[in-house]
C-alpha cells in the first residue's frame, strides 16, 4: 500500500478539521510536493467559511513561514502531532 507524502496527510487532515467546523461548506484542499518543498492550496466558494475563521484552522499545518528580510524559511511552527506542510494557502471567494 501506497503511504502518503505528509503533505497529502495535512490535506486529509484539514479537509476533515473544516468539514467538521463548516458542515454544507464545499472545500478543495490540495496538497503539492516539489524540490524545495510542499504546499497544501484551500479553496472553497461559500461566504459562510469566512478567511479569517479557516486560515486559523489550516495555519498549524504549516511548518514555519518565509522571512523575506533574511530570505530564509523559518521553521517556527513545527509540530510532531499534525501532518504539516511548508505552505499553506487559502483561496476565498470572490466577493
């Protein structure tokens, strides 16, 4: 059997977190692997899920954050509880 990258694993593991939190609210929760990386996109079309409220959920699945000023990534959030990703975005709808 197949195992999944972590990346895919922070996937499953939001879209379950949302699914729960926002129930009748349609996510797209992919995740990519690429060299130097991997990043997990949220993206949904109902203004009910507000950004604020979803990027609180999806932001603990995202090892650390890009310091632009060092150009460096900074590894601030890793956690050995949760599947992480090094990137994770949110999409909202379009007003």
């Amino acid at each position: 059997m197949r195992k999944l990258s972590e990346s895919a694993q922070a996937a499953k593991a939001i879209r379950k977190e949302l699914k729960v939190t926002f129930p009748g609210v349609k996510f797209s929760v992919r995740s990519d692997n690429y060299a130097g990386g991997s990043s997990v996109h949220v993206t949904w079309d109902d203004p009910a899920a507000d950004q604020k409220a979803v990027d609180e959920i999806i932001g603990k699945y995202q090892y650390g954050h890009f310091n632009g000023m060092d150009d460096i990534y900074e590894y601030s959030n890793t956690s050995d509880e949760l599947p992480q990703a090094k990137f994770v975005f949110s999409h909202a709808p379009r007003a």
